[in-house]
C-alpha cells in the first residue's frame, strides 16, 4: 500500500491507518493515478451507448452522433450543475415537508424556533403574518411547496411565475438581469429534469443554449435549495448566533461515549443530540463520563453554527475519525458519506448507522429516520453506541491531540446584530464606509470541500491567509470552514496575527464594541446551504451602497472543489454577478468556447467570470487584481 504524506492533516492518524493496515482516501487517490485526461477536459461523452466517445483533435473531431466538442463540454457542465442543485433542492424540499408536518401537527419532534422570521417570510410572500404560529407555519410551507410543483410557466412564458424563494431573496436589479436571459427557474424538479433530457443524445447541440440553462442550475441552486434550505432550517432550528467552540479531531473525548453525525441536513443531528443529552446517565451506568456528540462535514457546520457543538472534521477527516478507534457510532444522512466508512468501521468496534432510505451502505446498519419517528429513531442510534462503547479494543485507540478554539454562528442577523453595536440605526453603515474607504479592500467567500488532489497546499488555509494581510474580509462555509478553524483563523487572536493593519483596526473596532477583543478575520457563516446567507449578505451590501452586486469589490473561491454540488454553488454565485476562483480548473479546457465563455464573455452577460489559479499566491493575486479593479470602475481608492 502507498501512503500519502498527509502532513496537513491529523499525521499521526496517518500513520495509525497504516500500522492498522487501513486504506484511506490517499492511498485510493494513488491507485488512481494517472487520472484520465480526457474526464478532466471534459471531453468525454457517455450519454448513450453507441458510445462512450471522447474527442481527440486531428483524430475524432466528433463523437459518433456528431456532437462537437463544444456540444459534449457544455452537456456535461449542465449535468454536474443539475445534479449538484437536486442536492440542495432535494435538502430543501426536506426542510419544507417537516415545516408542513409541523404546522399540520403531524409530528411533536420539532416545534418553531425563529418565530419572528417565520412571520417576517409570511409577510414577504404575501401571506398572514399574524395569528397562531401554525397557521402562518403552513402558509409559508405551501408556498414553498408551489416551487416544486408550478406548472404555469414550464411551456409558455408566463409573467411572474417563477420560484417564490427568488422573489423574496433576490435583489431587484439582478430578477431584471435574469428575466432578461430567460433563465428565472418555474420549478426546481422540472428545472433539473429538463437538464437531463436537453443533454441527451439527439436533443440539444447548442453549446450556448446549454450554457444559459447552467445559468438557470445555478438560480435554481441558489433558490430552490441553498437561500429555501437555510431559510426554513432557521425557523425551525433556530438562527444562529455568535457562538464559541472547538474544531478538529481532538474533540473526540476518550472517556465519553463518542457519536459522530456526519451529513448535512440537520433533523437527525438535532435529534442525535438532544437525545445524548436525555440520556447522559445511561452512559455513566456503563463506566463512561457520559455521551460526547460532535459533527463531521457540514452537520458539523449546522451544529457549530446553532448549538455550539464541537466540529470534528471535514469530508478527508471522516475516515480518520474512525482510525482513533475512539469512535463508538458513525451515525450518517446524506452526501458526502465515503462509502469506505463500512470498510473502515469494520476494522474497529464502530458501528456506522445509515438512516436515509437513498443512502444505503451495505454492512451498515439502517435506522430509518423520518420526522414523524424522530425521537424513537435517535433513541435506537443512542442505544447502538451505548452498546458498542465496551467492545473498544485499548490496543486500537489514539487519543488525537488537535485541537482548536472556533467562534461561529455569523449569520446576517449575527453580522448585523454585531454592527448594529456600532450603529443602531443603520448597521450596514461602518461595513459599507470602511469598504468605501479602503480600510477593508474587498470580501472573499471562500467555500467547498477539501480535495485530495490538492494535497500539501493548504490551500484553504494559505489563501485565506494571504487575502487577510492584504485586507481583504473573508468569509466562508463547508469544508473551508472546518479548514480555516484548524489553522485558528477563527479567533480574535487569528486578527492580530493574520490581519493587515487597517482590516485589523475594523476588526478590533466591532470586536469591542461586542465584548471582544476583535472580531475573527475568517467568519464561520455556515454550511454549504448556508453559501445562501452570503448571497443575502451580499444583496445587502448592494442594496445599501445602491450598486448592483457585480460591481461591488467582492470575489467567491472554492479552491478545493470535489462535488458536483459545489459547482452548482459556483454558478449560484456567477449568477449573481460575483466572480468566482474554481479550483481545480473546470472540466471545460478541452472546448475552447465554452473556456472562453466562462472565463471572459460571461463578464458582459451576469457580470462575473470564472477566475483561475493553481497555487494559493495565484489564486490570491488574480482575485486581489479583479476586486481592485471593481474598486477602480467604483471610483473607491486602491
Ligand atoms: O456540502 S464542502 S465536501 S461536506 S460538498 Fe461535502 Fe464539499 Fe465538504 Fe458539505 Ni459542501
Ligand atoms: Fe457519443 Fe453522441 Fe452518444 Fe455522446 S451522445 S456517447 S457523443 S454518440
């Protein structure tokens, strides 16, 4: 077995997996090498099966149907975006049936949390505010409902009929923009449909026309699942709120019962924990301190952010975890689950729980979880790991010892309650005056995963900490967040240390006035439904300065892109008029149009581009050079 030298991560879990003779993600990476160069120019078709066909210039100019290479670059581009919004929209779609099975009284697991914004969305969409909670709960449920079910609109235009969530969300300068292009999704599940059948063999060849329905992935994203998802997660489980914590592997507890929830929508994990709490003494009754649940991936994110629980790791830690042979149940929902977990679970005394009738591992044991059972299935899940917690093997375990301090919660309502200590009455005020007056040169959302390919660069962590020096804000979500809180960019500390002198001063200034020594350079605003709150933050900031969002001195990345997911978020992002640095580079290189579309053209149409850059440094210099020149076209001083 080859072993990577991950020294970035947890090395003497590394090390461990090996001695345990445990295959890891690494060593998979490996046996893959060389990768294919044509998956990686997305030259590659298989969407019917007189193929699969690949293009090679000079030799096969064409697949067997005829399709160019600009036609197949294009099709599979709109495939990885529709795949990646069913994600969100189908995250989403979840959040809104358990709104509606809670206004209808059909479950008692859950109840409202955010009241306030539940009636604040009711008035947005035109609904009864007042009155009894529940009323207002199935109101609002139902119109979001209407965005997967609207007929009027699929076949023949119709004015106005497109998804409520864009409506109340989007700023009004860029519903134009969209209305212009044709792309203002009816209907998330017939959106992402039809991305199938228009890139099935014999239907679409238009390279352009299958760009601009990408477009629409990304609205359809960036609605129908991220802004929907976060928005009703919210009422449900409350907003969050400045909170502090601790990230990375060494919050797994050697004396406790240890449960990690891994995945990303929050009922089960919710649950998980309010059960682990319930049932504290039944650990002690079996020589444990008592019952120690943490998050992995983003469940970590949605539980840091509103319950201040420990965030154990990203998606490359979630084999790692289970190595410390700490680990008494691996409890797991949807996406970004390593089928290998079985495989590695079985070398130790952890049992890895499924409980998604979709995402079936074989060898794990399933718990169907649903909201109507919740409290019966989070029982269950508590009693397996009670259970497995005497059958640990002292020769297997390792205690890992790192661990860092992480300040999170910053959703907008955080962020504005923050400023709002600076100035009551109009609380986007300093942020928008020190952006004007160069205190703060511009903000970078730095999203997505950690990729394997990436290894040894940080990058994640050495980007960040370029664009910090140089006063650039940044915030972010997902695995860059668990990155960041790692590295301690996540503290006020991490202000003196990382910060340039003027964003630092910003810093300190709202720290203060919020009882802390600075506010953290890297803001935790989620996970990766969350990327929705920095749409809205974003939205605000324009709204306030009265410019459209493409012209504010703003940036996305996602330096380590893995899933298909993360590109939808991209083109949520492009959609909006925000550049974005997509690393590593985009299966796109092997059509020339559809490079040059992303990277130049797109510019005159939504206001943004695809930015390139293979190291940290490269990555920084062409997003620090495209938010000073959004600075320059604003007439604000470089
Ligand atoms: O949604 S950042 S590896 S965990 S896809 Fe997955 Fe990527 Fe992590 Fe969360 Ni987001
Ligand atoms: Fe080949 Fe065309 Fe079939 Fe794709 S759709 S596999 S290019 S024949």
């Amino acid at each position: 077995m080859t072993l990577v030298n991950e020294t970035y991560i947890n090395k003497e879990l590394i090390k461990k997996a090996k001695k345990d003779d445990v295959k890891l993600v690494f060593d998979r990476f490996e046996e893959q090498q060389p990768q294919c160069n044509f998956g990686l120019s997305g030259v590659c078709c298989k969407n019917c099966f007189q193929g699969p066909c690949r293009i090679m210039p000079g030799k096969s100019e064409k697949g067997i149907c005829g399709a160019n290479v600009d036609t197949i670059v294009a099709r599979n581009l709109l495939r990885t975006a529709a795949a990646g919004a069913t994600c969100h929209t189908d995250h989403a779609k979840k959040a809104v049936f358990a709104l509606l099975k809670i206004a209808e009284g059909k479950t008692k697991a859950y109840e409202i949390k955010d009241e306030a914004k539940l009636r604040r969305f009711a008035k947005a969409l035109g609904k009864k505010s007042t009155g009894p909670i529940k009323a207002v709960a199935k109101e609002v449920a139902l119109e979001a409902l209407e965005d997967f079910r609207r007929q009027q609109g699929i076949f023949h235009k119709t004015e106005g009929c497109y998804l409520n969530w864009l409506k109340v969300r989007a700023t009004k300068e860029r519903i134009e923009t969209w209305k212009k292009l044709g792309i203002l999704p009816v209907n998330s599940d017939s959106e992402t449909s039809h991305a199938l059948r228009q890139t099935t063999m014999g239907n679409d060849a238009d390279p352009i026309n299958i760009l601009r329905s990408t477009l629409k992935m990304g609205l359809v994203d960036g609605y129908g699942g991220l802004n929907l998802a976060t928005d009703i997660q919210d009422i449900i489980f409350g907003t969050p709120y400045l909170t502090k914590s601790e990230s990375n592997l060494g919050v797994l507890k050697e004396d406790y019962v240890n449960i990690i929830v891994h995945g990303h929508v929050p009922p089960l994990s919710e649950k998980v924990v309010e059960w682990a709490k319930k049932l504290n003494n039944e650990a002690k009754k079996i020589g444990a301190k008592g019952i120690n649940v943490v998050g992995m991936c983003c469940t970590g994110n949605e539980l840091l952010m509103r319950r201040g629980i420990p965030f154990a790791g990203h998606v490359l830690q979630q084999e790692l975890a289970i190595v410390t042979g700490l680990v008494d149940a691996t409890v797991v929902d949807l996406q970004c689950i390593y089928p290998s977990l079985q495989d590695i679970t079985s070398c130790y005394h952890t049992k890895l729980i499924t409980t998604i009738d979709f995402v079936k591992i074989p060898g794990a044991l399933h718990i169907k979880f649903d909201i109507e059972h919740a409290d019966e299935a989070a029982k269950q899940i508590i009693d397996v790991a009670l259970k497995a917690y005497p059958k640990r093997k002292k020769s297997k375990i390792y205690v890992p010892k790192e661990k860092t301090t992480v300040y999170a919660g910053f959703s907008v309502e955080a962020i504005i309650a923050a400023l709002s200590k600076l100035n009551k009455k109009e609380p986007l005020k300093p942020l928008v005056d020190n952006i004007a007056n160069g205190n703060i040169l511009g903000v970078v959302g730095i999203v997505g995963c950690r990729n394997p390919k990436l290894r040894g660069l940080k990058f994640h962590e050495n980007l960040t900490k370029i664009l910090l020096k140089n006063n650039i804000l940044v915030v972010g979500t997902g695995c860059w967040a668990h990155a960041a809180a790692q590295e301690g960019l996540m503290t006020p500390e991490a202000t003196e240390k990382y910060a340039g002198p003027k964003l630092k001063a910003v810093l300190q200034a709202i720290g203060k006035a919020n009882g802390l020594p600075a506010l953290p350079p890297a803001l935790h605003m989620g996970s990766c439904v969350d990327n929705g709150r920095i749409g809205t933050l974003l939205g605000a900031i324009a709204d306030y300065m009265k410019v459209p969002i493409h012209k504010l001195p703003v940036a996305g990345s996602a330096p380590e892109y893995v899933t298909e997911k993360a590109v939808a978020i991209g083109t949520y992002f492009l959609t909006l008029g925000v550049a974005v640095h997509l690393n590593p580079v985009p299966p796109v290189t092997g059509s020339e149009l559809v490079t040059k579309v992303l990277t130049e053209d797109l510019e005159k149409i939504t206001g943004s581009k695809v930015l390139l850059g293979a190291t940290p440094q490269a990555a920084a210099d062409v997003i620090i050079a495209h938010i000073k020149k959004k600075r320059r076209e604003l007439g604000l001083k470089v």
